[in-house]
C-alpha cells in the first residue's frame, strides 16, 4: 500500500487549523475538533493546568514545559524570518499561526527559504545555526517536528564508524547511574509508527544527517 505525500496546503492547514475527526465512544462515534498542531502545542506549555486552574493560590503559576515552549519559540521565529523575505511589510503581532499562514500564501512550495535555530557545538556553547531549504520541506519539518513532541521517535544504534575523515569514531562512552556504558557513536532516530528514519546523528563529532542526506550517509557507510 502506498502513501500519497501531503501537499504543501495539507501541511499548513496541519500546522494550524483545527481539524473535524471522529471519536469512539460507548455511545457510537462521535465528530469532535481536533486542533491544530500549534495550537495543541501551546496547551502543552501549561500541561500541568487543571479545571482551569481555579484552585491555584494567588499569585502561583502554572506548571511550564520548558521544551515545549522552545519549541514553539523556535518555529514562531523561524515562520517570521520566513515571512520577512516574502514581504516587506512589518511582521504583524500575533501566534505561530498567523506567521505561518501569512508566510505560505505568499510563497511557493520550491522556493528557498533561510531560517536559524539554536544549536552546540562540540564544547557544549549555543549559537544560531542558519540553513536554507524549500518551503515545502520547511513546513514539514515543523509538522515532524510537533509531532516528534507528542510522540517521539526511537533511537537505535548504527554499528559503524562515523564516516567523516576528520572523525572516524566507533564508539563513545557515557556514565549513567554511576556506571561507565560503551554505545555506537553513530544513531539514528526513527518514527515511532511508522518506522520511518527521520535523522542520524554521530555522538563524537555532533554532526547531523537529516532526512535528504541519508541515502549519502548509507553510501558512505557501506564503502
């Protein structure tokens, strides 16, 4: 059975409209709104709230989930670097949503887009990281990448070397629970459903290999 890829309005919508679907009850099937993945993400910030929080004493605040809110930092920023380099008009205040959408119905799906996100180098500092990719493939990553949030994927371990000259370890060591664990240097991550490996990451050198480099990670291997 094959799986038609969603079009680059099926994402967008994904991203933040709320969608019709049908629920099982004991009563039969019920149609109910399921919102959309920014929107589910935002909840997801106050995930600890219940009731509303009405029984909180004053002035306390409601539990965070502190990845959760990067997240969603993080694809707010990117939607509006995005949005600047399709408009001249200054970026409106608003949630994700607004961006992304106002973003999408001025671009094309194969136009080139630069966006940062935070990243570490090898000595543990932070900088901004910037790349460029399609529209299409910009979007989809913020759908993985929400979706990667309530569901993640799995780690499994690539019995090789990590195939750049400048680096070439196999293996890598870690302590956990006092004990010193030995595991392949090199990773990859794959989707919880539906198996699909979505990166490769190698421990040593920190490099990333995402879903459009694996074929070429996989030669490289293999050699």
């Amino acid at each position: 059975m094959t799986t038609t890829a969603p079009t680059f309005n099926h994402l967008i919508d994904l991203l933040t409209l709320d969608t019709p679907t049908f629920v099982r009850r004991d009563a039969g099937m019920e149609l109910h709104n399921k919102q959309g993945l920014l929107e589910q993400l935002r909840e997801a910030i106050f995930g600890g709230m219940e009731g509303g929080g009405s029984s909180a004493g004053y002035g306390s605040r409601p539990p965070l989930d502190p990845a959760a809110v990067d997240l969603l930092e993080e694809i707010t920023k990117q939607a509006t670097q995005a949005l600047s380099q399709v408009s001249k008009m200054p970026t409106p205040y608003g949630h994700a949503e607004s961006y992304v959408r106002l973003w999408a119905g001025q671009s094309s799906e194969s136009q080139m887009f630069a966006v940062t996100a935070k990243a570490t180098t090898d000595q543990g500092g932070i900088f901004e990281e910037r790349f460029e990719m399609p529209a299409y493939q910009l979007a989809q990553r913020w759908v993985d990448r929400v979706e990667g949030f309530f569901n993640p994927p799995v780690t499994a371990e690539i019995t090789a070397p990590c195939p750049r000259p400048e680096c070439g370890v196999r293996y890598v060591s870690r302590v956990k629970d006092g004990v010193e664990i030995q595991s392949s240097a090199l990773s990859m991550t794959r989707d919880r459903e539906t198996g699909t490996t979505l990166e490769a990451k190698c421990a040593a050198c920190g490099v990333v290999w995402h879903r459009e480099d694996l074929p070429r990670l996989a030669a490289l291997v293999n050699e």
